[in-house]
C-alpha cells in the first residue's frame, strides 16, 4: 500500500519539527489547509505543495521520495545515524521519524567545554544514560553531579536540567529519553 500525500506531509512536518500550526503560518496557508491534507480530505495542487514544503525547506523530489517503511528500520549503520545536535555536541538519533515511537537513543558526544547552555532543559518524559568515556557536570535543578566513565543517571525531564563538559577531553554519552520530546 503506498503512502498518502497526507501522511507524507506529516512526516516531513514532524522531521522538521513544526506543528501544523507552525508549518501553515511559515508557508502563507490557512491553519486547516494543512490538517486538511494530512488527513488527506483535499489533496493540494502541485503549486500549494510546493510552498508549503518551501516552507520546511524541502524538495518535492525528497517529499515524494519519503518511504513509510523508514519507520520499520531495526538495525542502523554508524553512518545512518541522524544527527541533531550543533556546536560543540553531537546528538546521534537511532532513526530518522520517532513519530509514533515511545523512546528515543542518543549518542552524545561533548567537546571540550561543550555545555547545552544556562538555561535549563525541562520537557516530558523521562531520561536515563551511561557515560562511556569521559566526565560530565550533570546539574538536576540546584545540585551538581559530577559524572565519569562508568557512572549512569535516570531523572523525570520535567526536572531543569544541564549537561556539561567542564574537562579539556571530549565525553560520550549512551541515553535514552520516553517518550521521544527532546
């Protein structure tokens, strides 16, 4: 069975991490003109596509090429992972699309004097890691844990949260996340 335009539009709004809402205001639509062809009750022209993908910065040759099987992967190549952090730290994502998922995989690794920044982290779900190599500030709201090799974590997300590398030696991470929000 081939997948709908509907549910291709999903997808590609979930991977570029937009709401309906979102997307529909950046591409100059109607905020149900997108809810609308997801749930594939009108099927937009060629044109209305196009700026709406333009809006996520997608090609209509990557959209139409959107596999529903990607979801279906069980086993990922090093070189497959998807990577979504920036800066001085890497966040290697097991799989492309966590839509429909109820856990997320890290590899994360941290430069020297990467941190993810004074603002605290906080979203749903909880999360738990290894470090692997290296060592790493943890701070859970007020208090600071000082984390090496060997040493693992597991907290509830809502709770402000910064992981940072403090050393002049890159660490890795191993961490999980359920459900997928971060």
């Amino acid at each position: 069975m081939d997948i709908t335009t509907g549910e291709r539009l999903k997808i590609a709004r979930q991977r570029a991490g937009l709401s309906q809402r979102a997307l529909a205001k950046k591409a100059g639509v109607g905020n149900a003109t997108v809810s609308l062809i997801e749930s594939d009750r009108i099927n937009p022209s060629v044109s209305a596509l196009k700026r709406i993908l333009d809006a996520i910065a997608m090609p209509l040759s990557d959209f139409f090429a959107i596999d529903e099987k990607a979801s279906e992967e069980k086993v990922f190549k090093a070189s497959s992972l998807t990577e979504i952090g920036r800066g001085g730290i890497s966040f290697r994502q097991i799989g492309k699309d966590l839509s429909g998922r109820a856990l997320q995989l890290l590899y994360e690794t941290y430069k020297p004097g990467a941190d993810t920044g004074k603002i605290m982290l906080r979203h749903d779900g909880e999360e738990a890691g290894f470090v692997i190599s290296g060592r790493i500030e943890l701070t859970i709201g007020s208090t600071l844990h000082i984390l090496n090799a060997g040493d693992a974590y597991y907290f509830k997300s809502a709770e402000p949260h910064r992981f940072r590398n403090a050393t002049a030696r890159p660490a890795v991470i191993v961490s999980a996340c359920t459900p997928p929000t971060f």
